[in-house]
C-alpha cells in the first residue's frame, strides 16, 4: 500500500469559517462605509442648496431695505434739484415739509436729511441762526424722530467727524450715490450706530452743490437678521462692503472688522460659484460650521454687502451621524447572526467529514470489521458514505477472490502435468493427417486461380458503384463551398448589424446631449425672466417717482408746469416699459413650454433609438449563432467529402479482388471435397482426443 503523506493546515471548521467570516465583515463595511459616504455627500449637498436659497431669500429682504432708502435719497436729491431751479429761488421750507412727509411714510428709517455748501441759494445771511439755517445760515436740515417718535426738523450743523466724508464728502466729489460703513453717530444727542445713503444734488450747470441722505439704523437689519433661524442654532450675519459687521448675534460685534482672517477673505472676494459650501470655525464659538454667502447692494452702487448664512456643522450631519450609528449597530448584528450561522454550518459539515475521515483510516488500515458512520446530510457527504460501503464490500470481496484463485492455481498445476502426456499422444496421432493437409492446401492453390470467372460479375458491379461514388464526391464538394460562401455572407451582414447597434449608441447620447442643451435653454430662458421682472419693478418704481413729481410740479404752481411735462413723459415711458416688460415674459413663457415641448420629444427620441439598439444586438447575437451553424455544416459537409472520396477508393480496391477472387473460385470447390475427407479423419482423432481431456 501506498504511504500517504500528511499534510497541515487546520480542520475543515477552519477553512470554512475564516474566508466566509472574512468576506462577510469586508462586505460588510464596504457596504457601511460607502452608504455613510453617500450620506455624507447628499446631506451636505441638501444643506449647500439649503443655505444657498435661505442666503439668497434673506439677501433680498435686506435688500429691499437698502434700496427702499436708495430710492428716497435719490428722490430727495431730484426734489431739491428741481426746487434749485424754481423761479422763485430754492424754498427752504418746502423742502423741509417734503422732508418730514418722506419720514413719515417710511418708519424703518431713522432719518432723512438734505444738507447744501454755504451760499448755494444766495439766502445764507437771511436765514442765519433760524431753523432753516445754522448759524451762518448754511442748510443743513435733518428730518428724525423726537423721544415719542414724532418726526421733527432741526439743523444739524457740519462737526468735522469722519463720517461726514464717507456720506456728504464722497457722494459730492465721485457725484454718484454712495452707501455708507457702518458708523456711530449722534442723532439729538443719542450716539447712533448706522448706515446712509447718500445721493449727490446735482444744480442746473451740473454741479454738485450739496446732498439728499436717508439714515438706516442697524437696529432694523440686526431685527430682521435675529428673526432669521437656519436648522436649531444656524443664524444669519451682513458684513459691509469694507469688512464690518453690520448685524450679528452678538450685538458687541456690530461696527467691527470681520475676524478671522479667513472669515473676511470669504466676504471681500466671494466666490464666483453661488451656493458653495465653506468650512470654517464660528467667529464667535469656534464650532466648526459650514457658511453660505449671497451678495446684495443696489444698482448703480459700487458698495456691496454680504449675508452669510452659518450652521454647525454637527446639525447638518447629526442625520448622517445618527444613520451611521444604527448602520454600524444593525452590521455588528447582523455580523453576530451570520458568524453563528456559519459556526453551526461549519460543524453540520465538519462532524460527518470528520467520522467518514476515521472510517477511511480504518479501511486503509484493513480493519474491514470496523463500522462505518450513518451520514444522513448533506447530499454530497452521503454520496461519499455510501460510496464507502461501496468500498468496504469490494475489499471483502477481493479477499474471498484471492483465496479462491490459490486454490485455482493449485489445481491448475495439477491439471496442465496431465494435460501434458496427452498433448504428446495427440501430437503422434495427427503427424500424418497433417502430412495430407499439406497436400490438400497446394491443391486448393491451384483450384483458386479459377475463381476468376466467378468473380467477374462481382467486379462490374464494383465499377459501377464506384463511378455512382464520384458523382457523390463532387457533389457534396459543391455543397461545401456553397456552405463556406454562405458562412462569409453571415459574417458581412454581422459587422453591418455591430456598426447599427453602434450607430443607434451614438444617437442615444446624441439625444441625451440635445436634452441638456435644451434644458440650458429653459434655464437661461428664466434668468431671463428674472431679469424682465426686476425691469418691470424698476418701471413701477419710476412711475411712483413720476407720481411724485407731478404733485410737487402742482405744489410750485406755474413755475413747476415744466418739470409736471418731464414728470408726465417719464411717466409714459414707464407705462410703455411695463407693457414691454409683459409682452416679454409672455413670450418666455411659450419659449419655456416649447422648450418642455422638446425635452419631452427628446426623451421619446432617446427611448425609440434605444429600443432600436437593442433589437440590433438581439439580431448580432443571432447572426452571431447563426454564422456558428452554417460553419459547423461547412465542416461537417467537407467531412462528407473526404468519406465519399474514401468510398470511391474502397470499391475500387473492392472491384480488384473481385476480380481476383474469380480466378481461384473454381478451384476451391474442388480442393474443398478433398478437405471435406480429411477433415472427417482429423475430427475423429479430435473427439478421441477431447474424451481423453473429460476424463481427467
């Protein structure tokens, strides 16, 4: 028997458990490390676009403050204007009435002011030290808000503080509406923190003689920024455009430089992209918190603010956190369940596996007595079970063979020393019958060479069948090229049906490309919208001003008849805009439907050439088997060939010994009577010789 030799390498428990367990837990947390990567990515999107439109809505409510203040600044500038060149010289009082009325009708500002350089009516000297005059007579009138919210008028004289020039200063010399840093300033004794904005009046020789001012108090921007909640603790904060804070939870910060660094880099060079997502710690808390920002100022102002938009970080991903944890839970569970599955597979496996190891050593080792394991499952190790007792009853049975062939051998000697005197006796006996055999054979070799004659009949019959052969050989050579002509057809017709599922793939992104494109369209087609609306605010806005300025045309009576034309004219022309502005969003509408219109045939486009795709690799595929078959016919057909190529030489060689068969037929039958005599004697002798043998 064969040694074999053994090997290690731990039980059968071993290599069943450690790769499943292994591929299980890296299946496993491949699986909870892409899902919270996944999350990750979708919440921080969620919170971009998020962030992205709460900025962006907040920016416009603020907006609309800041512009509501540019809008009167600039009516208040061409109201003055206008009175500069009235007949009867520039009404002080007037002006301070408009004032007052500006005021009252918008109650978020703190104060609208109109202030001139010395001597630019002619009237200093006679309103000095009155209320329409400081004490040079200069005009410098401020319409604010008395200690029970009254508007009241007072002159606020020039005192050299450095805001003046950001807001009387700078407006007069750059000639152009300026808004203001924030500044602290005193408004009837109370240090005020605001901003202005101030617009340049501008007189008749298109000089700038002085400015018309609207005050807004950062205690309504910080109102309007602390009713602002993002997710639980997020808030929002307006920095302007030199960096200061201009509303901000903790109120101690408003007024000062943006910090840190970072932080102020974000707000003086905003990205170019709207709605990105910036990472950086709470200026305040330090918690790190993601920050989105929107710009907003008004038109034709250079200053423009930002509003930044925080959140903690940890709010936005307190889902994905969360999610991650009972991910994390429900893996080490299910990691437990499938780990005890396994166990208890690795023991249903490995007992049996073990008692039918122990069976084979038993029946390597001989011991056939030995009993074999009842193995009921799995299939497979049953199969081996059996196969066993299989093996068990074979080795029994070669044991009972091999006694049984000793004995055999036994009486085989005995018999073949028997058998040996016989064969001598048989031997003497047929020396002489051999003798006549001998003769007998030249005989029938003489006789064989008449058999010709016989045969002749046998060999035309050969010709013709070999001559029906060749026929058959040529033809089926012909069916075998027309079958390798065919198999190249096949394969032409394959490559056109690869280069159509081809073709059909291109157009399937083709038309994907067209509906992006389309859809750019509509997108562009509602920033255009936006764009028309904001024109017909603008028209709206100039049709008030005009409104405005046909009353003040009527208060100055015949000599405002002029200005009251303009007035009627900027009036019309803001009619016309607005219908203009209609008549374009009508048009973008149908643009957009047209556009859905076209995205919608495209998708059906795009279904259409992928079905078609798929029909053109459903007939490939076919074309593919059916170019198989016919080259298994070609084969098959030239096999057919080369065989009926054999035949023919086969009764060709058949035709020849037909021939020579009939030279010898004759003579055969002769020498076969003499045969018959002699085999008479040699078949008594035989029988002699065969009742000797059974008697032994």
């Amino acid at each position: 028997m064969t040694e074999v030799k053994k090997r290690g390498g731990g039980s059968i428990r071993r290599h069943i458990l450690l790769p499943f367990l292994a591929v299980m837990a890296a299946g496993q947390g491949l699986v909870i490390w892409y899902a919270s990567v996944s999350q990750e990515e979708a919440a921080r999107n969620r919170a971009a676009e998020y962030l992205s439109s709460r900025a962006a809505q907040e920016a416009e409510t603020m907006d609309d403050l800041i512009v509501r203040a540019a809008a009167l600044s600039r009516a208040g500038a061409q109201t003055a204007a206008a009175l500069l060149q009235a007949s009867g010289g520039f009404d002080r009082a007037l002006n301070g009435e408009i004032l007052r009325r500006n005021l009252t009708d918008n109650p978020a500002f703190i104060g609208v002011y109109t202030g001139f350089e010395p001597a630019f009516d002619g009237q200093d000297a006679r309103y000095a030290g009155t209320e329409l005059g400081d004490a040079d007579g200069r005009y410098l009138l401020y319409a604010t808000r008395d200690a029970v919210r009254e508007p009241t008028l007072t002159i606020l004289p020039m005192t050299g503080d450095p805001s003046e020039e950001s807001w009387y200063g700078q407006p007069m010399q750059e000639r152009r509406t300026v808004l203001t840093p924030p500044y602290l300033y005193e408004v009837l004794g109370i240090p005020t923190l605001m901003v202005t904005v101030a617009t340049p009046v501008i007189n008749r020789i298109m000089v700038a003689v002085g400015v018309s001012t609207v005050d807004i108090p950062l205690t309504s921007i910080q109102k309007q920024a602390a009713a602002v909640r993002l997710y639980d603790s997020g808030y929002v904060a307006v920095v302007s455009h030199d960096g200061q804070w201009v509303a901000f939870p903790d109120e101690k910060l408003i007024g000062k430089v943006v910090e840190p660094q970072a932080l102020r880099d974000l707000v003086l060079h905003p990205p170019g992209s709207r709605g990105a997502l910036h990472r950086m710690p709470d200026p305040v808390t330090g918690v790190p918190s993601l920050i989105s920002t929107a710009t907003f100022g008004i038109e034709g102002v250079e200053e423009r603010w930002t509003l930044l938009a925080f959140v903690p970080e940890a709010e936005v991903m307190a889902a994905v956190t969360e999610a991650s944890r009972t991910m994390l839970g429900v893996g080490l569970l299910a990691s437990l369940v499938a780990a005890g599955l396994a166990v208890l597979v690795a023991q249903r496996i490995s007992r049996p596996v073990s008692r039918l190891t122990g069976a084979m050593r038993d029946l390597a080792d001989g011991r056939l007595a030995a009993p074999l394991p009842e193995i009921t499952s799995p299939q497979e190790l049953v199969v081996m079970a059996e196969a066993m007792a299989v093996f068990r009853t074979n080795m029994e049975r070669n044991r009972v063979l091999e006694a049984e062939r000793e004995t055999a051998v036994q009486e085989q000697v005995q018999r073949a020393q028997a058998m040996q005197g016989l064969t001598d006796g048989f031997r003497a006996g047929v020396a002489d019958l051999l003798g006549s055999v001998e003769e007998t054979v030249q005989l029938l070799d003489r006789t064989a060479r008449g058999m010709t004659v016989i045969a002749a009949s046998a060999s035309g019959q050969a010709r013709l069948v070999s001559g029906a052969a060749g026929v058959s050989c040529s033809t089926v050579s012909q069916v075998a090229a027309a079958a390798e002509q065919l198999t190249a057809s096949i394969q032409e017709i394959g490559g056109h049906v690869e280069e159509s599922a081809r073709i059909s793939a291109q157009a399937v992104s083709a038309s994907g490309d067209s509906v992006m494109l389309i859809r750019s369209l509509a997108g562009f087609a509602s920033q255009i919208g936006d764009v028309v609306s904001l024109i017909s605010d603008i028209a709206a806005q100039t049709n008030l001003l005009a409104l405005n300025a046909t009353i003040e045309a009527a208060r100055a009576g015949e000599s405002g008849k002029g200005f009251a034309v303009v007035a009627n004219e900027v009036k019309a022309l803001a009619g016309q805009t607005s219908r203009a502005t209609g008549e374009i969003s009508a048009r973008i509408s149908e643009i957009q439907q047209a556009t859905e219109r076209a995205v919608q045939a495209n998708d059906s486009i795009a279904g259409i050439i992928r079905r078609m795709d798929e029909i053109a690799t459903t007939i490939a595929g076919a074309v593919e088997e059916q170019g198989a078959a016919t080259q298994e016919i070609a084969r098959n057909v030239q096999e057919a060939a080369a065989a009926s190529g054999e035949v023919a030489e086969s009764i060709a060689e058949v035709q020849g010994g037909a021939e020579r068969t009939g030279t010898v037929a004759d003579e055969v039958l002769q020498a076969a009577a003499v045969m018959a005599d002699r085999s008479g004697a040699l078949r008594r002798e035989v029988e002699q010789f065969l009742s000797r043998i059974s008697a032994l």
